[in-house]
C-alpha cells in the first residue's frame, strides 16, 4: 500500500528542498501531496508553484505517514505562524509518524514543541541559536525520534532518499540513487 506523505509550502519556501524531496519521494512511488498556503506559491528564488490543495483545507482526520517541511527562511517565517499546520504536526508527532525538517524548517519545530529535550537535531547554519537547547549536530541528515532534520538545499538529495529508505525500503532508495547517478 502506497505511503502517503504532505508537503505543506508557504510564500518563500526554498524550491530545490521542496522539489527534490517532492520529485525523489514520487519516483518511491510514494503519494506525496502538496499543500500551500496560497494557490499559487512563489518560492524562494521566485519559482513558482501549484499546491495540490491549501493547508487551510486539509482535514485534520487525514493520515499521513510523514510531514515533510521544506526551509527557506521567508517560508519557514509564514509556515511557523499557520495555526494548522501546527495543529498537523502535533498530532504526527502525538501518533508517533515521521516529521521531516530541512534547512530552516527544525526551527518551526522547536518553536512549538514537537522536538523532545536532548533530541538529535540538526539544521541551516542561520537557525542553530533556536536550537541549541537541543542536542544540535552538524551531521548532513540526523534521524531521531521520528524527526528527520537536514542542513539545507545541498543536503536535499541525501534528507530525501534517507525519507525514501524509511518509508519505501532501502532497495528503493539504493534503486533512485543510482537511477539519478547519485554517488
């Protein structure tokens, strides 16, 4: 049965981290929906892109089998005050599912308290200080607790095929790591 897995995206998302994890999650075949805030979202560097649905229309019943946050600064900025969203990744975490965050992303994390004292953390060099109180590291992708946090657009093709290994199985990721000549 094929996973299912939310993207949620706001105005200044960072566009590599939201595509590659978007695009390396699909080749899975894992169903990856993405959810903005707006119709039509202009990312980071201007690309812009078309939501599946809003976040202000997902229902709150919906199961996912992970959360994937891209960063970005001005999109983590809009994404740490969407009040659903929050609501989404508390109940993730209540339910124990996967919470991925990249680059700017853990921040909205620690902001509410999904991220658990002393849990493994990394993150964009520019958000450390909010996470600090953590158990902050500098590794390239850090899974802990069902929280999978990366350092930013560089390290998006490792935080999504290691996404790919958890949901899809290994096989899966070793097969879409050479398919896209990744070494």
């Amino acid at each position: 049965m094929s996973k299912n897995v939310l993207v949620p995206i706001a105005n200044g998302s960072e566009e590599i981290e939201t595509v590659v994890v978007i695009d390396i999650l699909r080749r899975a075949g894992i169903n990856v929906k993405i959810a903005g805030e707006h119709e039509i979202i202009t990312c980071s560097k201007g690309v812009k892109i078309i939501p599946d649905l809003l976040i202000s229309n997902i229902d709150l019943n919906d199961e996912y089998d992970a959360v994937i946050i891209p960063g970005g600064s001005k999109g983590t900025d809009n994404l740490i005050k969407n009040e659903k969203l929050i609501e989404i990744l508390k109940k993730q975490n209540k339910n124990n599912k996967l919470i991925g965050a990249i680059c700017a992303a853990p921040s909205i994390l620690s902001a509410h308290n999904i991220l658990k004292p002393g849990q493994k953390v990394t993150s964009h060099p520019s958000v450390k200080d909010s996470l600090i109180t953590y158990n902050y590291q500098e590794q390239r992708v850090i899974y802990d607790y069902d929280i999978i946090t990366s350092r930013g657009a560089g390290t998006a093709v490792e935080f999504a095929l290691y996404l790919v290994d958890i949901l899809a199985g290994p096989e899966s990721a070793v097969k879409i790591a050479q398919d896209i000549v990744f070494d």
